[in-house]
C-alpha cells in the first residue's frame, strides 16, 4: 500500500459516496485508476464495506447500552460469538481482554426491550453473567481520525 493508496482509504472513510472522479482529483489520478486502485484493496480486504451512517433514535432505537459478557469456563467461544451474531438488538461485539469475555453494543426501543434482551443474552448457553451500562447521550460515534503513518 503506497500513499496513494492511504490518501484514497483515507478520503473514503471521510466520505464513503465520494466519486471516483473526486477522487482521482484529490490524488492527482484519473477516474479509471482510481477504480482500479479501490478494486484491488477491496479484493485484498483493506476495505471491507461501505454503509450509511444513521440516527438510531429516529429509527425508534431510543436507548443504548455496552454490555459485557463473561462466559463460563467450558464455554466455547465461537458458538457464543456464533449465538450471539443471532440477536438483532446487538449491532457491536468485540472479544475483549479483561473482567469481560465480550462488549456488545446493544439498541433497542425502550428500558422495557433492555431488559428483554439481557434476559435473552444471560440465558445464552456457555454465558454465565452480564454487565450493563445505559449510554446516557452520545459525544461522538464513527470518528474518522487520521491514518497512522506505517499503515
């Protein structure tokens, strides 16, 4: 990956819809290889998707939560992760070190929905105990900072 390369990922993840034409103006390159140049990172896997940003509140997800997981000693991690993957209500997971095995990201409508959905996540084979911690507002989600320089 070359600073071009960087240049792109980097104009992309501020502004995911951004032509090739933009672009190509951007790094001094046409249309065309700015094209190839994306083609060949996604097929290497650098770029993994592209995605709206939207506001959950206004799509009636109201509340927001982080939970930590730990799991039993005979728990297997992937059938949990696989489990886990099945609640809609979970839109982050990360496999932490730590108190905690997992840290979900949770949103769900209401107080009421939190509830059901820890219920569910505790009767969750291979998990053995659940913390929570309600998201009272957000200061910043998504942030797009600068690439490190041996990216």
């Amino acid at each position: 990956m070359d600073a071009v390369d960087r240049q792109l990922i980097q104009a992309l993840r501020e502004n995911g819809r951004a032509s090739y034409a933009e672009l190509g103006r951007l790094v001094g390159l046409s249309g065309p290889s700015v094209t190839d140049r994306i083609n060949r990172l996604e097929a290497a896997g650098v770029i993994t998707g592209y995605r709206a940003t939207v506001d959950a509140a206004s799509l009636g997800l109201g509340v927001t939560a982080l939970v930590g997981i730990s799991l039993s000693d005979a728990a297997d991690h992937e059938d949990v992760a696989m489990r886990l993957r099945d609640l809609a209500e979970i839109e982050d997971a990360w496999f932490i070190a730590g108190d905690d095995s997992y840290m979900l990201k949770v949103r769900v409508s209401d107080v009421d929905g939190l509830e059901r959905t820890i219920r569910r996540l505790s009767g969750t084979k291979g998990v053995s105990r659940t913390r929570t911690t309600i998201v009272l507002s957000t200061k910043w989600e998504n942030r797009v900072g600068e690439l490190p320089e041996d990216a």
